[in-house]
C-alpha cells in the first residue's frame, strides 16, 4: 500500500456513482478536497450535496467508483486477485473511518446520556483514552463551545442552538481530521443560528482540520470556505474560491440558485 | 353459603399458594426478560442461519397453548422438579412475547442514532449496549410491565404439573373441607390485589414515559 503522502488530498472522489433504484444521485462525480481545505457544497435539495457527505462517513456504500481517504482507498480496498480494488469490508471502513466526523442536521445525540457522557462516549471507547482523560478533554471542548456549565444536563433540556454545539464537541472529541457538516443550521430555530455558527467558524480559524460542509446559510459559507462548490442534479456545476463565486457566478445555473435564495452573503432565513 | 369460617380456615393455605405463585413469577418473568432480549438479538443482529430457526422456532412455542407445552415438558423431561421445569416453560413460553416486545422497541429507535454511532465509530457491541438497548427497553418499559401482570395470572395453569401454587391450594382447600366458594373467592381477592396496583404502577410509567 502506498504510503502517507502530505501532497494527497485529504479527500478524493473517483468517478463516483450513486444510485437508488433507478434514482441516479451522483453521476460519475470527480472531486478532491485538500488538506485542511475548507469546502462548502451549495445547490437546490436533492442535488447530491448530502449523499456525498453520506458516501463519506460510509452510512451509504458507493454504487461505482472509489472514495480515497488520504491517498488511500477508502470505499474499496486491496483483494482479490492481482491486489484489484474491491468494495471495503465492513472492518476496513472501521479502521478507517475514525479519521472522519460529521455533525448531523438533527443533531443525532444520545438522549439517555448527560451532555458529558455523549462527548466521551467515543474517546473512551473507540480511542480507548482514560475516562479521567475524556473526561477533562470533554470539558475543555464544552468550554469551547460555550456549554462547560451544561455538563450534566440531559440533550433533552437544552436549546436545538445548544445541543447542536454539544454535537461538535461530540464530534471534535474524536480528533477527526476530516470533519462533515451536513446542514447543520436547518433544524434550528433562526435566532439560534448564529450561536452555532459562531462556534464552526472559531473551529475553522482555530484548528487546520478539513471541513466540507453542505449548507443554506451563504453567509457562513463565505467565512469559512475555501472554495465553494456549487452543485446541481449529481455534477459540480461550477466551483471557485467563496467570494468570486458568490459575487460573480460563471454559470446560469448558479445564478439563478443564488437568485432564488435571495441573497448575497446573507443568511437564508 | 357465604362460610365465614370456612373462609378463615382457608386463608392460610390460600396465602402460602400465593407465595409460592410470587415465588414461580419472578423467575419466570425474568426468564422471560433475558431469554427474550437474546431471541431479539439474535433475530435482529445474528447470522442469518441462526436467525432464520431462532424466528421459527420462537414462532412455533408463541402459537401453541402453554398449558400443552407444561404437559409436554412434563412428559419429556422427568429429570426437572416440577417448579423449576414450570419456571423455565413459563419464562420460555413468555420470552417468545417479549422478543417481539423488544424488537419494536429496537425498530423505535431513531435511525440518526445508529447514523451518530457510526460518525463517532462506535464498536458494535457498544452500539447495542451504550446506545441502543438502553432507549429500546426505555421504550417498552409499558408493555413489558403488562405482560409481567398476564404472567402472573397465568401462573394458576402450572398447578396442572403438581406445582402447589395459590389455586392449586385453594382447589385443595376446597375439596377437603368442602367449601369451594370461599377459598377460590379468597384466591380471586388475593389477585385482584396483587394486580391491581401493578397495572396502575404500569399505566402511570406510561403516562411518563409518553410525557
């Protein structure tokens, strides 16, 4: 196997295929996305942004296609005969994907836990670090996330603001260096945006970990992105640094999306 | 009709039937709660050689009479005393039920959940033991306190296999001093108090359980 390069990009997309059924999603798709990049998916619902998110944290299987990972094969690994790429098995994906976090649009804690357990859940279990350990790592990126006095309380008791931060904790406490923020402002109340959106862009300066996000909010987009990447029916219609695009979109397409969402720069709702 | 002292004269074997009717229930019921949380496992989480009899078999002891399978049991396996052999056909007869109990309460569980298990590359195991089960017996807390009150009432059918439970006694009772009325009347009493505030504890827990 080839190993580590710092020149590979954290993410490579390979012609990837998504179908449902006859439902085609992802069209033969090429992307990468560089280290520590950060990238923002923009495009009408049902474009695919999400599936390749999905695709990514492997809660969805590629339909054809390879998903690299660091310069290696992530969807896929070696087997078969002559060292041929065959779909990953369920324990490759498992070695593999604890590089990845995502934050989902509802939040997706675990409802029985205190705010506390939910964020040292993996860290103890998956990373096998000490519960004093987690524990005082919990607390800092509670800290972080301006929630270090909600420690004991129940998901259930807080705001959807709240709890969504909870939720990046949650995910940052893995150490990922791929994180996927799949649309997490949509489910809140407006005046709670914000708040959350304060806390990914402190992430995004703070830390040099790869984000790609799928979101509505263009404000946000513009802050953190890199590059943005704007999609329609499977295919990147066009792609460029956040500002050109947003100010000055090439293609139709794009146009009449940013048009539609009535707005430049500022938040959707 | 009514014999006062008769009736008096029947308390005590009728309350030491019961003791030993408490003494079958709890476990079988627990029996039943273990037995049926592997059945669901197994059915859901196993290999599909093993899921595929696990589910006929489960499905073959839910669709005969209990009173059958404690004749048969009775009849196959001579070795087992007959409380301990009652305690186990119960628990396993129940256990069908509650598989079926636990699984809608595994299926209840939201999808995001196994979907943040995977973000965070929680081992399997842990899933299910951290994750899942944890919000699916939440879940059917209701139900399965329902089937522990229709356990306990079933518990009279084990007096077919010599187990000296409170009907059995109150049938004993009756024969030898003649004087059926009061002491099945005493046993119906003893029921309907030992239920009747189960149910209730039952009834409210859902009540908070759905607030």
């Amino acid at each position: 196997m080839p190993h580590e390069n710092r020149d590979d990009p954290a993410v490579r997309f390979e012609r990837v295929t998504k179908r449902y059924g006859d439902r085609t999603v992802l069209d033969g798709l090429d992307l990468e996305v560089g280290r520590g990049e950060h990238v923002t998916l923009i495009g009408p619902s049902g474009s695919g942004k999400t599936t390749i998110l999905r695709l990514l944290m492997t809660l969805e299987r590629v339909t054809d296609g390879v998903i690299h990972v660091d310069g290696r094969p992530f969807s896929h690994m070696p087997g078969g005969t002559n060292g041929k790429l065959v779909p990953a098995s369920e324990r490759h994906l498992a070695a593999h994907r604890r590089r990845i976090g995502m934050v989902f649009q509802q939040f997706n804690l675990f409802p029985h836990m205190s705010v506390l357990e939910n964020v040292v859940e993996a860290p103890v279990h998956v990373l096998g670090e000490s519960r004093e350990d987690a524990d005082r790592r919990a607390r800092d990126l509670l800290d972080l996330v301006g929630l270090g006095d909600r420690a004991d309380a129940r998901p259930t008791r807080l705001s959807g603001g709240q709890q969504q931060r909870v939720a990046i904790a949650r995910a940052l406490a893995m150490r990922p260096g791929i994180l996927l923020l799949d649309e997490v402002t949509s489910a809140l109340d407006p005046e709670l945006v914000a708040e959350v959106l304060d806390v990914l862009r402190d992430v995004a300066r703070s830390t040099d970990i790869t984000l790609l996000c799928v979101t509505h909010e263009m404000g946000f987009a513009r802050d953190v992105s890199d590059r943005i990447l704007m999609f329609d029916r499977g295919r990147i219609v066009e792609s460029g640094p956040a500002d050109e695009l947003l100010e000055s979109p090439a293609h139709a397409r794009t146009r009449a999306f940013l048009g539609r969402s009535g707005e430049r720069g500022r938040p959707l709702r | 009709m009514w014999d006062g002292e008769a009736a008096r004269a029947a308390l005590p074997a009728v309350l030491e039937g019961f003791g030993v009717t408490v003494l079958a229930t709890v476990p079988a019921f627990a029996v039943a709660m273990v037995l049926g949380l592997v059945l669901a496992l197994v059915q859901r989480a196993g290999p599909a050689w093993l899921a595929l009899p696990v589910r006929g078999a489960a499905a073959f002891v839910r669709t005969t009479p209990l009173l059958v399978q404690l004749f048969a049991a009775w009849v196959l396996v001579p070795a087992l005393d007959a409380p301990v052999l009652g305690v186990l056909v119960l628990g396993t007869h129940y256990a069908t039920y509650l598989s079926e109990v636990y699984r809608t309460g595994i299926d209840a569980v939201p999808k995001g959940q196994w979907e943040a298990c995977t973000a965070l590359s929680l081992p399997r195991r842990r899933v299910w033991r951290a994750v899942v089960l944890p919000q699916a017996v939440r879940n059917v807390l209701p139900p399965l306190g329902n089937y522990a009150v229709s356990m306990f009432k079933e518990t009279p059918l084990l007096s077919v296999i010599t187990v000296h439970e409170m009907v059995h006694e109150a049938n004993t009772f009756g024969s030898t001093h003649f004087a059926y009325l009061e002491s099945f009347t005493l046993a119906a009493g003893v029921f309907l108090l030992a239920s009747w505030p189960t149910s209730v504890l039952v009834r409210r827990l859902e009540a908070r359980l759905a607030a």
